[in-house]
C-alpha cells in the first residue's frame, strides 16, 4: 500500500499543539487539512480514462441538533423544533443518529418536512428519545462546481460517451434499474441548446447541479481527459459513528473521516465477516484503490489466535499484517463472507472526541 497512517497519539499532539494538521495520503491520492474541526482534502483525479474512487469525508455544518420526540412509519417528530423555519425546501437532508438507540450512526436521506415533522421517509430506525443532527447534503455542483469548475472534460454534443463521467451508486439499484446513475457535464455552447448545458444526468439528460450526493457512498469518477485534475472537498469533519450500509455484493463507500482512520481502528471487523482458518476465501474484502488508479489492495480480517507471527488482525491477501493500513476516502466492501446484507458501523479516531 505504500504509506501507513500515523499513530493517533502523533496526530492528536500535532492537532492540539499545532492547531491544524497536514496529512499526505499517498493511496489515498488525497491530502487532509484539518483545523479544529473544518478543514478541506484534496484530492487527484487521475487522467486517461483512469477510474477514481474517492468519498466525501469533509460534510456540511450541521444545522438543527435535538431529539425526538415520536416517530410513526414514515416521520420523525422533534416537538422543539420547527423544521419548516431551519430547512430550505428542495435541499436533501442528512439525518445522522448519535445516541439513544442502537441503530447510532444510521443516515437517512430527508427531503420533505411539515412543522415539526419530517416527512416521507422509509426505514426507520429511530426510537423516542433518540439523538440526532441534521446537515444539508453536498451536491454535484458543490463538489464539482456548478461550472464544472474542477475541469473534468465536457461535451460539445450533450453526448455522455464523450465526456467524463461521474458514477453515483444507485439507491434503487433493482433490474432493470443501473447499479450506477451516471453525471456528466455539457459544455455551454453546445451543438444542441441551452437546455443541455451544465450538469446533466446521463439518462434522461435533466439538470443534475444540484443532484444530492450521501457521505456513505463512494463516488467512481471516469477522466477521459489526458491530465489528472486536482479536486478540493472542503467542510467540517464528522466526530460520531456512521452506519455504512452493505447492501450489494459489490458496495462503493466513503470512510467518512478524513485523518487518522485506519483499518485497525475503523472497527469494521465488528460488522463483516472474517476467516476462523486464515483464507480470504471465506471472509469479506476490502478493497482500497491504488494512488495511481490502476486497481486495489484488498485485505481481510482473520480471527484465527496464532500469536506471535499470525494473531487475530487485518490482513493483505499476501498475508502482510495490515491494522495500520490507512483507509482511504472510498472503498469497496465485498460480500465474500456475508450472505446478507448488513450495515457497517465506522469509528473516527479516538482522538476525535477532542476536536
């Protein structure tokens, strides 16, 4: 893998003495400033047709925090609070649950409200009492700048086989559905109109600037251009648990914090299945993209106890000790082990608690 992240107790001196931190993440291909707890990542998007996979591990402040009141199959109600007043109609929301269940660390996606109820949703999992956060979701134009600011190559065509494209994992993902909703960018001037310039969706070609974009997701980014591009994801860092929900064979994922994350102290070995016998032939994998974008490293978690060479730990397929391996930004998870789908709670660095 190249570079391994730096001890937690390095990086929470450097944090607290220095005030802010710079970490290179070479697999990554990504940079991390943090100060307090705002601060960007920088990363490379590489060229030629290459494919990225990267996640979003800086996020939105958060906007309303309290706890709720009652739920019912499809609301949430929090009696202090007039979601009407505190949320802009036609964002997407992200609601995080910090405390009061065990489904702490679940986001769910929000796009309706009423007074002190939110509205429409699915899946709930929250109980009365239970503690949460609200924070707006970054969208395609915020990442990426609503003039594709970022510089990925564009069409002059309004014709998504020419252009690079940014593939979002699909939450509908049912045949015949995609797996993938696929986002390019339209060069103003086209040959067509101005109704294809901008962002657009590579379906049905509606405008896809403000297409929300969830931090548990890992985002593939095909360059067709010949030069890597350089990308800046600013915003606050995540200090609670989050729920990575696995729910395809193949799942993409963002790791969701942006310094000092590693698989040793993820606490993903909670959640996927490991190998009793020491094989990834019966374990879930974990795929990290390579800096250069030529493919992934892929490690398991072995249960078997054979201390001192052999103790129970991560490890790489060629059965190098792997706990210090940093995680970067986005990842896969495969469902080698696991029959069903599960979620995947994620840890931040016990340092985090001081930011």
């Amino acid at each position: 893998m190249g570079l391994v992240a730096m001890k937690a107790a390095t990086l929470k001196k450097a944090a607290l003495g220095v005030g802010s931190l710079l970490l290179f993440c070479g697999p990554a291909s990504a940079q991390a400033v943090a100060s307090n707890a705002g601060g960007y990542e920088i990363h490379t998007i590489k060229g030629e047709g290459k494919f990225t996979l990267l996640g979003l591990r800086f996020h939105e402040p958060t906007v309303v925090s309290g706890t709720f009141d009652s739920q019912t199959a499809d609301s949430l109600t929090d009696d202090e609070v007039n979601f009407s007043t505190v949320l802009i109609p036609g964002k997407r929301y992200l609601v995080e649950i910090t405390g009061g269940t065990s489904s702490e660390g679940t986001v769910i996606e929000v796009d309706g409200w009423s007074g002190s109820d939110l509205t429409g949703l699915s899946d709930i999992v929250a109980d009365d009492a239970t503690d949460y956060t609200i924070r707006a979701a970054k969208t395609i134009g915020d990442v990426f700048g609503a003039d594709n600011e970022v510089g990925l190559k564009g069409s002059d065509n309004a014709d998504p086989s020419e252009a690079s494209v940014i593939y979002v994992p699909n939450p509908n993902n049912v045949p015949p559905e995609p797996p993938f909703i696929r986002v390019f960018y339209s060069n103003p001037g086209n040959m067509l109109s101005e109704d294809f310039e901008g962002w657009l969706d590579a379906e049905d070609f509606a405008d896809a600037t403000n297409f929300p974009l969830n931090y548990v997701d890992g985002i593939l980014i095909e360059e067709k251009g010949n030069d890597d591009l350089r990308l800046v994801v600013s915003g606050m860092v995540k200090i609670t648990s989050t729920n990575l929900p696995v729910s395809e064979v193949f799942t993409y994922l963002g790791t969701a914090y942006p310094v000092g994350a590693t698989l040793g102290n993820s606490g993903l070995e909670n959640s996927v299945t490991g190998s009793a016998t020491a094989t990834a032939l019966e374990a879930d994998i974990v795929y990290l993209p390579k800096a250069d974008a030529s493919g992934f490293e892929q490690y398991f978690y072995s249960t078997l106890n054979a201390p001192p060479d052999f103790p129970v730990g991560w490890y790489s397929l060629n059965f190098d000790p792997a706990d210090d391996v940093e995680l970067t930004s986005g990842m896969i998870i495969e469902r080698r082990g696991s029959q069903n789908v599960f979620n995947a709670p994620v840890d931040p660095p016990a340092f985090y608690s001081d930011l």
